[in-house]
C-alpha cells in the first residue's frame, strides 16, 4: 500500500507544486527536506513549515496522510 502527502506551496514557491497535490506519494520515513529536494524547492527558500497545522523544521520526519504547508520568506518594508 502507498503512503501520501498533501503538499501546498505558499506566493513564489507555488509554481513548484506537485501536479498531484493532495496525493503526493511518499516511501517513510522521510523528511520535510527530503520531500522538497524532490520538489526542486531551494531549502532556503522554506521559511515556515507547517505539518498537519503545527510549526516544523526541515528535519521532520513525515508520515502517511500528513499535510505539509510551506511558505517562502517574505519581503516588507
């Protein structure tokens, strides 16, 4: 049986989603990092990480059904 994410990719980094978002196959145990090396998203690009709607850090690991949230650093001024 085949374990899934659901991915969401915040501002600039959406353009970097998955084409099947809310059924990313996964092979545990594996890391928020590992999953967005995948996805070709620059780890310093990952400012805030959420995990099922709690802060996480690149080192989380992910597990079948899990939702990760992931936001770019913001500009202000």
């Amino acid at each position: 049986m085949s374990e899934h994410i659901q991915i969401k990719l915040f501002a600039n980094l959406n353009r970097l989603m998955p084409t099947s978002p809310n059924a990313f196959p996964i092979s545990p145990p594996v890391t928020v990092a590992q999953v967005l090396l995948q996805l070709k998203v620059p780890l310093n690009q990952a400012k805030l990480i959420f995990v099922n709607s709690q802060r996480a850090e690149l080192s989380t690991t992910l597990k079948d059904g899990d939702r990760l949230g992931v936001f770019p650093p913001v500009g202000g001024g």
